[in-house]
C-alpha cells in the first residue's frame, strides 16, 4: 500500500565492546581498563565491533562472532548493558543495537576482517573522542559505571583479603 509515507524496515545489530586491564611490567593486572576499537570498512572512523544477528544464533553469540570477525578477539560476552534505537545513515532504516561487554582472554594473530580494518587498544577516555557513534558512547560509559560498581562492591566486601593472607601465610 502507498500511503505517501516512508516506511522503514527493523533491524538488529549486536555489539561488543571488548575490554581488559593492562599489565604492568612484571605482568600483574593494574586498574588501567583498556577498550579495543576498530576502523569503519568504509573509512577511518573508529567504533565497537557490531553487526548483524544471524536467526540462529543468541544476541551475545552474534556479539561474539563480530568480534571474531572485526576485531579479532575472542574472550567472555558479560550481562548485556543496553538497548539502543539510531537510524542508518547510510540506508535511512531504523536499527536497535544491542551492546555487551567483553573481557578479552585471546587476541588473535589473524582474523576474517584482519586487511580490512585497523584495531587499537586505548584507553577510555581516548575511544570515547574517537567512537564515532553516540549509542556506543553511552554504553561506553555503562561499562565504566559498571566495573567501577563492582570495583568497590569488591573493595568493601573483602578489604583485607591480601593482608589476611598474608597474615595467615606468615603465621605457617
């Protein structure tokens, strides 16, 4: 029917954004959190690994298999932060994208989109002023919120777990 109006198709798009926690020197985790984007296909601009999601397949399947494909990084998809709804510029559709953490445990040496995009670790303030998508952004800052949450969740529960060790090893 031709009613005069644009009608749009509905689209999903399942995102990542892969993160880890540098090491020092010596190999030990600090609290510096690192995020992994990557280039557009199309041109330089940087982003979260996203893309579509396969009928076969859950939302964090999906996320994890574009970050196979973009980033080339393999680890643990995390409690999804957020639902967001933005239009294609390029197709004029209406998309929802679906963001999840993802603790890296593996970067890979080759992966599908390896000649085809650039990835790069920064830190978090640095991937916000690149990321050229608000929606990503905002989840951005969720993940932050987040693992800052459970930081001090941590802290509080067990303030003393080191020293008690400690203690309790030098008292053997």
């Amino acid at each position: 029917m031709n009613d005069g109006k644009t009608h749009f198709f509905n689209f999903d798009d399942c995102s990542c954004i892969p993160y880890r926690y540098k090491s020092s020197s010596d190999g030990t985790m600090t609290d510096d959190l690192e995020v992994l984007v990557i280039s557009s296909q199309k041109c330089q601009k940087m982003m979260f690994p996203k893309g579509g999601w396969e009928l076969d397949e859950s939302r964090e399947e999906a996320a994890l298999r574009e970050s196979v494909e973009e980033a080339g990084v393999l680890g643990n998809v995390e409690c999804e932060l957020g639902k967001w709804d933005f239009i294609s510029k390029s197709h004029g559709t209406f998309y929802e994208g679906y963001m999840f953490p993802l603790l890296v445990k593996e970067e890979l040496d080759f992966w599908p989109e390896q000649n085809l995009r650039q990835r790069t670790w920064m830190n978090v303030k640095e991937a916000r002023d690149v990321c050229q998508h608000w929606w990503m952004k905002e989840a951005l800052d969720i993940l932050v919120e987040r693992l800052n949450s459970l930081k001090q969740q941590n802290e509080q529960n067990y303030p003393n777990i080191c020293s008690d060790l400690v203690a309790k090893i030098s008292s053997l």
